[in-house]
C-alpha cells in the first residue's frame, strides 16, 4: 500500500461495473475510492441479461444470492421472421450451476451492488466529476470537482469505467477505434399479455430492421429494434406496438410503455485499455450492438480480470507484466464480442432479399446441428472465454468453477494450486512445501481432476499438467507463480 496515495484504487463511475469493482475492493481489504457525476444511482432498465458466467462470477464474489432472488430466468432463444418460427434453441450450457440468462434490469442491477457494497462499509461520492489527471511515477495526481469544491486526490491507481464518453480515456488520450451504425435504436420496458413465455427471449430478422424480445417477467419485456425515424423525444406507445405489429411475434400485445428512449449505437474499442497508472474498463473501453446483450456482462469481466492484479501490486507481489496483461487478455475478447455482436446485427436485419431468403433457409437447418448449438451457447453464455496465448498463461487458459471456490470466501487474490487425489504422498508433499513458501500468492487444494491444476485469482487456468505427477511439473508451477508475481516498478 503506497504511503503517498490518499487512496489504492480510485474508481470513476458508479454504473454496475464501476460498483461491482469496488466491491471487489472491498472485499480485499483494499483502499479504494468510488465517484460518480450524478446525484443518484440509474432509475431506467437499461442493461438486461447477466450470463451464466458472469452468475459464477458473482458467485465467486459472494453477491450471486440476491440476483437469483429477483431474476427472470431465460431457457430458450427463438428466432422467429414474419410471425414464422425459423428456430428455437435450449440455453442449457452445461458444467455450471447456472444454466440459463438471469434477466435482471440495470437500475436493480445497481441497487443490489450498492445494497452489497453498503453492507461492506463502503460509501458513493456523487456529484463528484473527474476534471484531469496527471500521471507520476508513485501515483496518480487526479483533481476533481465535488458539488462545486476543487479537490485533488493522488490515487495508486485510476481506473475509468465511466461510459463512452470516458473522462479518464480522453485524459490519458487512448484513442476508441471503430465506427457507427446508421440506424437509429428503440429502447422501450413494456407491459405486455402473457402469450409469451417467460423463459423465451425472441430474435426477429427483418427487412425493416431487427427486434429483440428480452422478458423481465411473464408481463414486462425489453423491446430493442432498429427504426428510420424518431417520434418525439423518446419512442411513443403507438411506435413500439407499429415496430411489433410488422416485425415481432403475431400474439404478443403492448399494454402500457413503462419507459423508452432513442439511442445510437457505436462499434468501438479502446486502443488501450492501460497508460501507466491509469485502466479503462467497461463502455469506457468499448461499446458494440446491444443484439447479443454482452455489454454489461463484458464491461464486469474487464474490472474481474483486473482487480486481483491491482491487488496483488498493492501488496508488492505482482510484477509490471501482469498488469500489462490486463490489456493483452482483454482486447482480444473485446475484439471477439464486437464481431459477434455485429454479425448478428447485420444478418438480422440485411435489406438484401437474397440475403434474407439464403438467413431463414439457413437458420433452421444449422440451429439443430449440436455443435452449431454447443459453440452457440458457449459464446452467449460466455463459459467460452479463455486466456490461451496471454503472457502469463501456459495452455488454453480455459474457464475454472467449483465448490471450493464459491460464496466470496473460496478465491480472492491468491493462486489456488489443485491436486488430484490420485497423487502420491511425496508429490502432495512437495505441493504443500511450495504453496508454504509462496503462501502469500498461492493456496493449496485437492483437486477432482487428475494432475495439477493452477488456477489464478479470477478462475481462469494458468497452467495444468494431466501427466504423471513430476518435480518438473511443480517446478513449472513455480516458474509461473514468479513469472506474475517477483516485484517490479510500475513504469507511467
């Protein structure tokens, strides 16, 4: 912890990933600060759909329970064209406890984070802006504005998760590479029948556009569809049921428009996500078509992959390049969820006839071919996110979850090396000695899998051998574990 900062980590914006990152701070022990604009937390529905991954991540966290408590659970994905059902798709991933979309809107989203970060202690400065930032070699010079109060705060570190119009991302001056789509977007939370399910969300192509269906309830839904005009200053009644009517499932009726607005819609990424002492994470380092609903659930993976590191160099464990690591593991990701998110919004809704006869003549056929479902599934879901090819990674990097490590105790900032309990006393010996004398960075665990696994703080592997168990294998361990954490000075 550096004596010459107020604070370790200072946090710029209190949306759901802002909030979520300060309380991983919190529950580290770590110091941390948290400002926000406005006077008050979201009251709209914005964000919708947290995936099963981003539910384990919770988990880990210790803040999963009460998201189940009040979420709308999604189980199946139809895409349906002129009231003609093209394809309906299980979401059922497999090997995770959470096996479906918990559709949560964003303004409980926040109020559940601030609720958990409350009972942590841990308190909001709003009406609090970030006016510039001065980047030194021990710290982070930041001058703010507090209610009309100058203040000037040096931080360990800033991290922006303030929106696409960043203040942190244009202090550092990262540029945010991409473009815009044309077509102007409908936002509306509606009162509906009951003539859809409630575990059914709706993808419908269109000529005009396409529209997306997410239910909140069995009588409340989030519309998304693509329009050539604005009515007013935000979508009307009669625009949601029009939009409906010609694109959107024949028995589905709007009663009553609960909130709307018009939107534009950016496909763009940070150059960047890391200048010294300075980190951007969330629709401050990227932005991208809301078919898919990835935004919110990316923007959370961005401040779980760094937090640990942040962690782990406050307590003068981490070498400069895990930190490097951050942009390295997450742009890759980042990249792969825009071009996603862009393919299906350009075959959902091409005005090309050809294209839209060769799109409903394929989509049933693919959609009940299993791997087209599995890779389906793995990328909604985002359970298919690795790290393979990261810096600090040997192997694949996959995703790992298991009992050990859930309810916000089982993992914080340590490696967690699991031995398989087929091991032979000497290896489970020689395991234990490491983990005694790296006992600050690593934690050792019996394992369900033959071998050796080590996992890092955020659940991802670092490093397995399914072999036989060898000195070299845990001389491997140890090589990595060093590679990541042996001290070095963070350069601005």
């Amino acid at each position: 912890m550096s004596p010459v900062a107020d604070t370790d980590v200072l946090i710029v914006g209190a949306g759901p990933v802002g909030l979520f990152l300060a309380n991983e701070c919190a529950r580290r022990g770590m110091r941390w600060r948290l400002i926000e604009k406005r006077a008050y937390q979201s009251e709209h529905s914005k964000a919708l759909a947290i995936f099963p991954r981003t539910l384990e991540i919770f988990d880990m966290a210790g803040i999963a329970g009460r998201f189940l408590e009040v979420a709308n659970r999604v189980t199946t994905v139809a895409v349906e064209s002129h009231a003609h059902r093209l394809s309906t798709m299980q979401f059922t991933p497999r090997d995770t406890p959470y096996p479906f979309v918990a559709m949560v809107p964003q303004d409980v989203t926040e109020r559940l984070l601030c609720e958990a970060l409350r009972a942590r202690g841990g308190q909001i400065d709003y009406q609090t802006s970030f006016l510039s930032m001065e980047l030194q070699d021990e710290c982070a010079l930041v001058k703010m504005d507090h209610a009309g109060s100058a203040e000037t705060v040096r931080a360990s570190f800033v991290v922006g998760c303030d929106g696409a119009h960043s203040a942190v991302r244009h202090a550092v001056n990262i540029g945010f590479e991409g473009g815009e789509y044309a077509a102007i977007y409908l936002l509306a939370d509606v009162s509906t029948n009951d003539a859809l399910s409630a575990t059914e969300m709706q993808l419908c192509p269109s000529e005009s556009g396409p529209v997306a269906i997410f239910p909140m309830g069995a009588t409340r839904r989030r519309i998304v569809g693509t329009i050539e005009e604005t009515v007013g200053d935000a979508p009307t009644l009669e625009l949601v049921r029009s939009v409906l009517a010609q694109r959107g499932p024949a028995k589905l009726e709007v009663h009553a428009l609960n909130w709307s607005s018009y939107f534009r819609v950016h496909h763009r990424h940070a150059a960047a996500l890391r200048i010294g002492r300075a980190f951007l994470a969330g629709d401050a380092a990227h932005i991208h078509s809301p078919f898919g609903g990835q935004g919110m659930n990316t923007g959370l993976h961005d401040v779980w992959n760094l937090v640990w590191k942040l962690d782990l160099t406050l307590r003068g464990h981490a070498h400069t390049r895990l930190l490097d690591s951050y942009s390295a593991e997450r742009l890759p990701v980042i990249k792969s969820v825009i071009g996603m998110t862009d393919l299906l919004t350009r075959v959902m809704g091409t005005p090309s006839k050809l294209a839209q006869a060769l799109r409903n003549a394929a989509i049933p056929m693919v959609s009940h071919i299993a791997p087209f479902q599995h890779a389906f599934i793995e990328r909604l879901s985002e359970l298919g996110i690795s790290y393979g090819g990261s810096p600090i990674v040997e192997g694949d990097g996959r995703r790992y979850f298991d009992e050990t490590m859930r309810g916000g105790s089982g993992i914080r900032s340590r490696f967690l090396l699991f031995i398989g309990r087929d091991a032979e006393p000497n290896t489970r010996d020689a395991a234990a000695a490491l983990c005694s004398e790296l006992s600050d960075v690593a934690e050792l665990r019996e394992g369900t899998d033959e071998g050796i696994t080590l996992v890092r703080p955020d659940g991802y592997v670092a490093h397995a051998v399914r072999a036989a168990y060898t000195t070299r294998a845990l001389e491997s361990v140890r090589s990595l574990i060093e590679l990541q954490t042996k001290s070095a000075t963070i350069p601005t």
